[in-house]
C-alpha cells in the first residue's frame, strides 16, 4: 500500500459511512492526492518529495477525517454521547436518591441502567465503525428510549419533587433518543437515492414509521404491565414483547426500502405493525 493510500484508509477509518459511500470518498481522495502529487512532480520535485509535499498540505488523517465525520453527518457523535452519558448519570442520581433518601437499593435497575447508557456512548466513541451499521445504531437507540419510557411509569411511585424533575430529564433523554433516530435512519439513505426522491417526503416516511413503532411499543408494554399487575399467569408475559420484536426486524426493511418509495413504506410500514401486534395477541387468544 502507497503512503497516498494509506492516509486515506486512516481518514476514512474516522468516517461512519457504509461500505459503498466509503469505495466512493477512498477514490475521490487517492484521485485528489495523486494529481497533487503529479503537480509538484511537474514542478521539478522528486517523485517522494511531491508525495511528502501533498499529504502535508492535504493535512493530517486526524483532523480530515473528523471534519468529514461531521460534514456528513453532523452532530451524530455528540447526540450519542449526550444520549449514553446522559443515561448514565440518570441512573447514578436516581439510584442514589433511591439508595440515600428512600432506602431502596435497586442494584438490578442500575446495572440495566448503565448497560443500556454504556451500549450508546461506545457506539460514539467507535461511531466509525458501528456507525456504519445504521439500523444496529437505530436499535440501541429504540431500546434506550423504551428503557427510559418504563422508567417514567415508575415516576408516580417517588416523592413529588423527584417525580417531576426525573419525568422531565427523561422526556429530554426520550426527545434526543428520537431525533437521533430519524436523522439516523434518513443517513441511511443514502445521498445517491434520496436525489431521486423529494427529502422532505423521506423524511416524513421515517417519522411515520417510527411513529408506529411507538405505538406498537406502547401496546405491548401496556399489555406487559397489565399481565404483570392482574394476571396470575406469568408464562405468557413474553409474547407481550414479541410485536417490538417483530417491528424492530421489519423496521430494517423500512429503512432500505423508504428511500425508494416512501409513500409505499408509509403503506407497508402500517400493515407491519398491525401484523406485529395482531399475530402475538392472537396466539394468546388462543393459548
């Protein structure tokens, strides 16, 4: 591997795009290096002098490569680490509030706490790598705010002061979770296809599909609750879950397939979520 090459895989290992987008840019950049260096060969320099001359004014693999990081996807590292180390921090005051003021020690809860805060800040700290892996991301993200939602049921249970200033960090956590979402889910796009198609119109079909995403989560987890509080049969709490399950598997597809035809995602994405609930509940119905 020339040196050219070489700096431009170590920029490109700063970057979160897929593997397509990333051939396009490593061409791109060994192009733009190869003809600066033809330029100061032209110019009387030593074939090594002009490759050392282009990658220093090019600038260091470091620094492009962030700058590229947030030109494309702006933003995307620190709404992940506002969203992982906010969820972390929640977890160490409310289990201390729990612990110091109320006596309650909930070890269990916290250890799921700063499992579900910790997924998301890795993911920024190796955004160039699972980044790249755009509905993975998306995942981590819809369990997080799933997690901070059950938290917020479990708000009415703490004195007033703590119930309304833990309700409102949540909701704050749940809102950036969510905008993170949708801008991750129209990054997977892809600049290519989202030409072809009017970006407001993408954009409206990740919403409404996650928009239904969050209905079907709130069914199930309003069943699960249900079954948990007044059913003596604990057996069948499982199936309350499989429709999140099952939206999450088929929100992959959305993903793919709004860029092409979003009015049509919006379609498939509403009969997706009626299968998920309708199917589980079904076989309960049955059992």
């Amino acid at each position: 591997m020339t040196k050219i090459a070489d700096h431009v895989e170590k920029v490109l290992e700063q970057l979160q795009s897929p593997n397509e987008e990333r051939e396009e840019l490593r061409e791109e950049l060994v192009s733009h290096l190869e003809e600066t260096k033809q330029q100061y060969i032209d110019d009387g320099l030593t074939e090594k002098k002009a490759e050392e001359r282009a990658l220093k004014e090019f600038g260091d693999f470091n620094n492009i490569g962030h700058e590229m990081q947030e030109a494309m996807y702006p933003y995307q590292r620190g709404l992940l680490y506002g969203i992982g180390l906010g969820t972390i921090l929640f977890g160490v005051f409310f289990y201390l509030a729990s612990a110091y003021l109320l006596h309650d020690r909930i070890p269990g809860w916290l250890a799921i706490q700063l499992l579900t805060g910790g997924t998301v800040t890795l993911a920024a700290i190796n955004i160039s790598f699972v980044g790249r892996y755009f509905y993975l991301v998306n995942v981590m993200l819809l369990i997080n705010v799933l997690w901070n939602g059950i938290n917020i049921t479990i708000m009415e249970l703490r004195p007033q002061w703590q119930a309304v200033f833990f309700s409102i960090y949540l909701l704050i956590l749940i809102g950036i979770g969510l905008v993170a979402v949708i801008r991750n889910s129209y990054y997977s796009s892809g600049p290519t296809e989202t030409k072809q198609q009017k970006c407001g119109l993408v954009l409206l079909s990740h919403i409404v599909n996650l928009l239904f995403g969050l209905v079907v989560a709130g069914v199930s987890l309003f069943f699960l609750w249900a079954l948990l509080a007044f059913s003596e049969v604990k057996a069948d709490v499982i199936l309350t879950l499989v429709p999140i399950i099952i939206w999450l598997i088929t929100y992959k597809f959305q993903m793919g397939y709004i860029s092409k035809k979003p009015l049509i995602s919006i379609a498939t994405g509403l009969g997706f979520s009626v299968l998920s609930i309708a199917l589980p509940y079904t076989i309960l119905g049955l059992l």
